[in-house]
C-alpha cells in the first residue's frame, strides 16, 4: 500500500504534468495507477498546496516551467491569457462599484469565507460584524448579505468548509492506511495541521470542534460534528483495545489531547505529526498495561 506522502507526491505530480484535469478525472488517473484516493482528497491536497482551481494550477506550472527554461504549450497559454483577463476585469469591477457581483459567484463566496475566517481567528466571533468582512473583502455589507443572509450564516459556512475538506482529509486515510495505530496517528495529525496551521479556515474548524459556546452553533454544526465523530469511533473501534478499556472514554480523551494541543503550540518546535505521534505513543502504551 503506498504511504500518504507517496500518494500526495502523486497528485502533486498529476496537477503539474495535467493541470488541466479536473478533480473527479485525476483520482480516476490515480487510482488507475495504484493510488488509493478519492476525489475529495485530491481536492483537499490541491487545496493545501494552493492549486484548486486550474488557473492556479496552471499559474505554478508556468513558474516552474520558466525556472527551468521550458514552455506551456499553446492550450495552456490560452487558458492562462483567458484567466488574467477574467481577474483584471473582476479587480476593475471591485474598483469601480465595490458593491457590485462578482463575474464568478463561487469565486465571491470563497473570498467572504477566507475573509470571515481570518478576522473569526484574529477577533473571534463576537467581535466580528458584517460590516468588518464587507470591508475586508472590498465589498458592501449587502453584498455579503446576497451571499450570507446572517453572520451565524456565515460562520457556519466557514465552519461545514473547513469540515468538509478535514473530513474528506481523514475519510481519506482511513481508506489508504492498513495499520489502524498509524491511521489514528495520521488522523489525529490532520487535525493538529487545522488547528494550528495557517489556513484560517482550517484553524476554525480545529478549534471550533469542542470550543462554540453559543448553543444555537452548536446545534446546527450536530450533523457536522456527528459525522467527525463517527470516523473517530470507528478508527477507535479498529484498534482492538483490550475489553477493559471504556471506548468512549478513550476517544473522547485522546481527542482532549489532541485539541489541546493548540493552546501551548508553538511554531518551530515540534510538528503536528511530531505531536500526533507522540500522543498516540502515550495511548498505545496505556492501551497495553
């Protein structure tokens, strides 16, 4: 079975040498070729690595290829031309009406959810207002209302984003991995990377999993949270921990462990797969006395 950076080197591979291949064709590719994925983890490693969309793929291919001194080929030069064109006209269009819609909707709400997220982690959720992502983002306020009929709305959004891409990231090792310690290190790891790393989305949803204390967000993130939840009681569940050992408490306090860790971390010490391995070697050895 090939090892998850084995996997990422792929479809890193994949977006360089097919940048135009979209998500659902590159993990029909991969898998073709031996490497276990779905089409959502090849979204979340694009995504990690800043290259979801094809014009940004396209963007590194081109960088690359000038550092060592070869071209894109005419279609590429087309498609790269025709995304310039698209992101002047939306830079003029922000300048003239900073109102006014976006060309590309998904593109607009993408932007509102980066900009939400970054002032949500700088500000929390209370002392961040409509009024101050509008203003983040270029926008009128009723612009991010056309988008986000309230700011609970919103932070949902930003919230569910960030799940979805942390779920698929760990649905994703579960499937590829064989040793079931390994998976639960390598999940409690991707994790750890949301926390504490530098995607705001991200870090939102790392630490919004235990810490939302108004109860009406927890109670329409439930599906979202009971989903998370589930894999962690099955990835638990595989271990084949002696009868003794309560299940429930198990997880619950490995997931304490792991979500506290945001609180002392400190960039340029140890890594979050430093960490997560390191707590799950703390759990395996109460799991064997």
């Amino acid at each position: 079975m090939r090892s998850r950076s084995a996997v990422e080197a792929a479809v890193l591979r994949q977006a360089r040498e097919h940048p135009q291949r979209g998500q659902a064709k590159a993990a029909a590719e991969l898998n073709r070729l031996g490497h276990t994925i779905s089409i959502s983890g090849v979204r979340y490693i694009w995504h990690k690595h800043g290259l979801e969309t094809t014009y940004k793929r396209l963007k590194a291919l081109q960088k690359e290829a000038a550092a060592s001194g070869r071209e894109l080929n005419a279609a590429q030069l087309a498609l790269l031309r025709r995304g310039d064109v698209t992101r002047k006209l939306a830079r003029a269009s922000r300048q003239r009406a900073p109102g006014g819609e976006s060309p590309a909707p998904e593109e607009r709400r993408s932007q509102i959810l980066l900009g939400a997220a970054e002032l949500f982690v700088k500000h929390g959720y209370g002392g961040t207002s409509i009024r101050d992502i509008a203003q983040r983002t270029g926008l009128l306020p009723g612009s991010v209302y056309h988008y986000f009929p309230a700011k609970e709305d919103l932070f949902l959004a930003v919230h569910r984003e960030g799940f979805r891409q942390l779920i698929a990231r760990v649905e994703d090792i579960a499937q590829s991995e064989a040793d079931p310690w390994s998976k639960l290190e390598l999940a409690c790891a991707a994790h750890l990377e949301a926390a504490v790393g530098d995607d705001s989305i991200h870090k939102i949803t790392g630490t919004g999993l235990f810490s939302i204390h108004e109860e009406a967000l927890q109670r329409r993130l439930k599906a979202e949270r009971g989903h998370y939840d589930r894999i962690f009681r099955r990835l638990v569940d595989e271990l084949g921990l002696p009868r003794a050992i309560d299940r429930s408490l198990f997880r619950l306090a490995l997931l304490g462990a792991v979500n506290w860790a945001r609180v002392w971390y400190r960039p340029g010490k140890k890594s979050p797969r430093d960490i997560a391995r390191g707590i799950i070697r703390i759990f395996r050895g109460d799991a064997k006395r």
